[in-house]
C-alpha cells in the first residue's frame, strides 16, 4: 500500500445561507485568517456566510472548498469563490462531509442546519469554535473540551489552528 502525504491544515466554517452585513462581514474576516494561516477554507459552499468566507479566504489568496447539497451546478450552484465544488446530491446530510472534511469547525451565527453540523462535529470529535454562534453547554453542566467560544475572527481561527494540533492560539497565530 502506497503512503499518503500529510495534507495541510484544513478548516470547515459553517453558517446561515442568508445572513446580515454584521455577519457577513465576520465571516469575510474569518475567511481570510484562514487563508493567512495558510489553511484549506471547507464550508457548504452556497450564499450567506459561506459566501463571504470564501471571498475573503480568495481575496486573501487561499483555497476554498465547496461540498454542496445537490447533484450538480444546476443543483445548486456554487458561490463565486469556491475553487472546487464537490457535489453531493445529499442535501443537508452534505453537512456530515463538511465538518468531517475540517480538522476544526468554526461557527458563524447560523440556524438550525449550523446547529446540526455544529453537533456531528462534536459527535465525532471534530473541536467547534462559536463566533456569534450558537450558545451551548451540555445538560449536565460539565465542560466541553471540544467546544470554544470567540470574540473576533482571529481569535477564532486561532483558536480553531490550536484544538486541530495546530499553531498555539496567540494574538499573531491568525
């Protein structure tokens, strides 16, 4: 059997398809600290906050992934940032491969399919940073190592490059 090589940092954002400029904007920002970090942007690859993290990561020259919900491009037509589109035609379980695909999930506000990727990303051990995100604690009031909170888009990835095995979160990390 042939060795695979390492591939580098890989990090899912996830988030609403129709969001307001305040997120928007969040999520343009996260896109390109990713791109900085020099980390593969994975999000499902439509609108909203999607779309405005794969314009940053783009504009800050990185690479988007796109793993959308229908067969094809008449389907469901990639945003305009997304380097490469994978179809799935599975609809919303096309969340699963979204957050498997990161080493680290990263939460722009969202809804309800956010929430769902938000817990198959803890449900298989993949960490999640919420950033104007969801508010969550488990039910028996415990800690959940694989669950962060940020305040800004750069504490975000670097939150999400240090519970992937990555760089240390620092103010200079994203």
């Amino acid at each position: 059997m042939a060795s695979m090589s390492h591939r580098g940092l890989q990090i899912a954002v996830v988030g609403a398809g129709v969001c307001d400029r305040d997120l928007e904007s969040l999520a343009y920002e996260v896109g390109g600290a990713i791109a900085r970090a020099g980390a593969l942007l994975v999000c499902g690859g439509r609108e909203g906050v999607m779309a405005a993290a794969c314009a940053g990561a783009r504009e800050a020259g990185g690479l988007t992934l796109g793993i959308l919900p229908g067969a094809d491009g008449d389907d469901s037509a990639p945003n305009p940032d997304v380097a490469i589109a994978v179809f799935t035609g599975f609809g919303q379980g096309r969340n699963l491969p979204v957050v498997l695909s990161g080493d680290a999930v990263i939460a722009v506000g969202g809804g309800w399919g956010t929430l769902s990727e938000i817990a198959l990303a803890l449900k298989h051990g993949r960490p999640v940073v919420l950033l104007r995100s969801w508010a969550l604690r488990r039910p028996d009031g415990a800690a959940e190592p694989l669950l962060r909170v940020a305040s800004s888009a750069a504490e975000a990835v670097a939150l999400a490059r240090e519970l992937a095995g990555g760089a240390p979160a620092g103010p200079e990390s994203a």
